[in-house]
C-alpha cells in the first residue's frame, strides 16, 4: 500500500509547487480573464510563499494560522499597467 505523506510533506512539496508557480507567472502573467493581478504573499512563520487572486490573505499552509501573512508582489495580467 502507499504511504500517506505527512502534514510536513505536504507542505514541502506545496512549497516546490508554490515556487514553479511563481516562476512560471512572473515569465508569463495570466491574461485578464483569469484575474486582474495575481498576489505573492509571504508567511514567515514557515518561510513560505503562494499566489492568491485576492489580497485577503488565505494562508494554505496552515489553517491554524490562515491570516498570517502579507503580500510581497502583485503581477499585473498580461496587457495591463
């Protein structure tokens, strides 16, 4: 059987994901239709970042602590200024 990964795991492979992520929408922003901007947020407890639509911060990982956090970059949709 497999083994479920841990909650600790979890998280570093979400940081992986979270960082191609970054990379990926900073070389190529998303169009307007996806959103307007896309925020980088920051979370120092676990030295992490993640991309969210909106500016209300949602941290994902951990619920325990899901307004902690601040936006450290907006990337516009492409075309916009």
């Amino acid at each position: 059987s497999e083994k479920i990964p841990t909650i600790d795991q979890t998280r570093q492979m979400f940081k992986g994901l979270s960082q191609a992520m970054i990379e990926l929408v900073q070389a190529a922003p998303p169009s307007a239709k996806v959103a307007a901007a896309v925020y980088r947020f920051h979370c120092p407890m676990v030295n992490a970042d993640w991309l969210q639509a909106d500016k209300n911060t949602g941290n994902p990982y951990d619920t325990s602590m899901s307004t902690c956090g601040s936006v450290t970059d907006t990337i516009q949709a492409a075309g916009e200024k």
